[in-house]
C-alpha cells in the first residue's frame, strides 16, 4: 500500500504542474482525507520541497533519461519529482521505500508501462546522489538549475545586487520557513504568549524585527488551545513590518483597501486601541468570508468589512486619514513560503500587474483626505512593481509627496529597512526576510 503522505504530495504536484491550483489551494484539498497531523506534515514538506528543487530535479531526469521532461507524461514527471525529493533531501525515509512507492504510483496512475523507467531512474538518483550531474558554474547555471530558480529571475537578481547577493537570496529561498506569529495586542502582549504557550509545549523566541512577533522553534501552536482564540495569527514577519509602517493611530478612519486574510487589518485595529475606525474592504465573496473572520476572532471591534473593488471607483468620499492598498502582485518576495510562484510566473506577467497596481493608485488616491496618506505595499521583489509604479502614481499626481525616512524615526525596527526616499524594503540576503516593499505617500 503506498503510503497516504505520498498520494497526497502527487496529488498536489500533478495539479500545480497541469496549472489547476496554487500549492495552498492543492495541498488543502488533496490533505482533506488525511486524518493524521503526521501525514498532513509529511504531504505538505514533499510537495512543498519538490516544487523548491524542481529546475534541479529536471536537470537530471533530462540526462538520465535521455529526453526533456516535457516528453514525459505528467504523471511520470510528477511521480519522478516527488520521488527525487525523498531521495535527496529526506534522509529519514528509506530509499527502498520510496522507489517501491513510486512504482505502484505510476501503475495506479495508469502508467504500468512506465514502472521500470520510473523504478531504474530513481535507483540511479540513490546510487549517485552524491555525485549528481548539477552545475557549479557559470553563475547563472548554478542559481537557475542548482538553486533551482527561474533564470529571468536569477538574471535580474544578479544584475541589480550581484552574484554573491543573489546566490544569498537563492539559498534563502530554498530553507524550509520557520512559522512566525503576531501577538493580538487587543488579547495579549508578545511575551504573555510566548509564555502562554510554552506551558503548552511551544517554544517561541521574538522576531529580530517586529515588535510583536514570535518565531516558533519547537511545537505546533496551531494545535493547542491557544488556537483560533485569536491571541495571535500566522502572519509573516516582513508584512507585519508593512503593518507597522502603515502607522496607524488612535482615532484615525483607515481603508485596507485588499484586506482579505485580515493579518495587517487587525494588526492595525490593535494599534489604533479600538479608538478609531478600519474599513476592511476585498471584492472576492471567499476572500471577503475569510477576512470577517479573523476580524471576529481577533476580537476587533472597530473594524468594518466590506465587499468593495479597489480597481473601480471607490464608493466612499475623501475622508480617510489612511489608505492602505497591499496590492495584488506577483509574489515573488514570498518564494521561500511558495514556492510554486517561481514556477507560475514570467518576466512578461510584471507589465501588466503594474498597470492593474496602478489603476487602484489612482482610484484610491480620490478618497484619502487633504493631510492623509495612501501606502502603498506589495510582496514582490521586482522594481516594476514597487519603485516604478509609485513613480508613475506620483509624475500624475502633483498633490502627494514622499514620506521620508524622519517620519518614522519613533519606530525603530523600520529604521535599518528604509531606503534613501523612505521606502520600506526588505531584502532576503541582507535581513534574513521575504522581499516586501511599502511606501507611503501624503496629500498636501
């Protein structure tokens, strides 16, 4: 019988590869039938780790096999993958195993015919595991295939910072990433929970940056009591950076113009000491479910959610004090926690996810009032997206100006993460964080 874990982790890389889902979205539905926490870990760390490794996994099955995997059926190559990643980087699983699994999975798959290619080729890959045919140079071989990154991306990243830096970023990119929580300060405070749960067990140290965040080095705090009370939410450590640089304050009226999972709306209800009002706005009906509740759980009684587009005209007046727009973007700042987007995205899609941040720009710049100021946020490396499209937003809009670095001189963990015009920027080779970006613009 093929182990549970190992259906799942197929099943979830066959639907990310045939472009039917993203990783969350096939991991959760592919995991629905496993009822053991252990098995739910085990899918998750192989289809996730297969998706990390796969440039350098298909480097290989093209050389063994004599053809490019793009020859092979989906299911073969899915089943090649899934296998090469126990091979390689699951020490804990016996070889045996994991070659006799993946034997069955292709005759279950409907591809009898193909079980001793599947069996020889993955024997292989033990017996040379140690010697694997993976380039060390030239840079860009060793970054794309090795490190197993889109070469557009490796290409860029070495441009802007640097081989040195951009092998950094790729190596960042490839550790498994550790599970940070954001303290509710409208429940508790960072120390009060990291006391709460290590009597149950959890051990979590603070962040290096955020004030309220813990990074868990021991347990699983998502099953302990302390769970879904809404004394703390999963959310990672640079975007509650970006929360923080929002600077939300007591008594101000703030739209989260892209709310939806709700981490930076409550981070900045708790901010605000329940003085004051948040309109947290989304136009997905899911999405819009998913954020009312975490506002109910997190016990955030200033906060109003709303369905709400931010590429159309907004249905309010200019009356915020703040707008926050965490657009929709690429993702590619956030490849260690998915690394599917390295795979779902191409340098062409850049151009047109601009112009969609753009747009919303301009259609929220109408409601932020005269003093206020419109923040502007996103979870991908790339200029395109971030620098350049505050600069086009600003050559058309005479009536906002920077924000610069002395405004925010009273938060010290954003001091070392602002660039010379006061953007907050986080870099994964020099502060050990996914790549966010943020700035923010006053009215005049």
């Amino acid at each position: 019988m093929i182990a549970p874990a190992r259906v799942a982790a197929y099943e979830t890389v066959l639907a990310v590869a045939a472009g039917r889902a993203d990783l969350p979205s096939a991991l959760a539905r592919a995991r629905r039938h496993l009822a053991d926490d252990r098995d739910r870990a085990l899918a998750g760390e192989i289809a996730t780790g297969t998706l990390r490794w796969q440039a350098a996994f298909d480097h290989v099955i093209a050389l063994f096999a004599g053809r490019p995997p793009a020859k092979l059926d989906p299911e073969i190559l899915a089943i090649l993958r899934i296998g090469m990643f126990q091979l390689l980087h699951l020490d804990r699983v016996p070889a045996a195993a994991v070659v006799d699994d993946a034997v069955e999975l292709a005759r279950k798959a409907g591809k009898r015919s193909a079980s001793g290619f599947v069996n020889a080729l993955l024997r292989r890959v033990s017996r040379e595991r140690a010697h694997l045919p993976l380039p060390e140079q030239p840079p860009i071989d060793y970054l794309s295939i090795t490190l197993s990154h889109p070469r557009w991306l490796a290409e860029r990243w070495i441009a802007r910072h640097g081989v040195d830096a951009a092998t950094a970023w790729a190596r960042f990119d490839n550790a498994p990433a550790p599970l940070t929580l954001r303290a509710n300060l409208l429940k508790t405070t960072r120390e009060q929970l990291a006391g709460d749960l290590a009597r149950e067990g959890v051990i979590a140290e603070a962040a290096r940056f955020a004030p309220d965040a813990l990074v868990v080095t021991g347990g699983n705090p998502l099953l302990t009591p302390l769970a879904r009370t809404g004394m703390f939410l999963v959310q990672d450590e640079a975007s509650q950076l970006v929360g923080a640089f929002a600077a939300a304050g007591p008594g101000e009226r703030i739209l989260d113009a892209c709310a939806s999972p709700g981490g930076k709306t409550t981070q900045m209800a708790a901010a605000m000491g329940g003085d004051g009002t948040v309109v947290a706005a989304d136009v997905r009906g899911r999405r819009l479910d998913l954020l009312a509740r975490t506002v109910a759980e997190s016990g955030a009684m200033n906060v109003r959610v709303v369905q709400s587009n931010a590429r159309a005209a907004p249905p309010f007046h200019q009356v915020f004090d703040a707008v926050l727009v965490d657009a929709p973007c690429s993702g590619l700042g956030t490849i260690r926690r998915d690394p599917d987007v390295r795979w779902r995205r191409a340098e062409s899609d850049l151009r047109s996810l601009a112009a969609a941040q753009l747009e919303m720009l301009i259609h929220l710049a109408t409601i932020v009032r005269p003093g206020g100021r419109l923040i502007y946020s996103t979870c991908s490396s790339e200029p395109e997206e971030n620098e350049d499209v505050v600069r086009a937003f600003l050559a058309g809009h005479p009536d906002f100006r920077r924000e610069t670095p002395s405004t925010f001189s009273a938060r010290p963990e954003l001091s070392a993460l602002l660039d010379a015009e006061g953007a907050f920027k986080t870099l994964p080779f020099r502060d050990g964080l996914e790549a966010f970006f943020a700035a923010a613009l006053r009215r005049v």
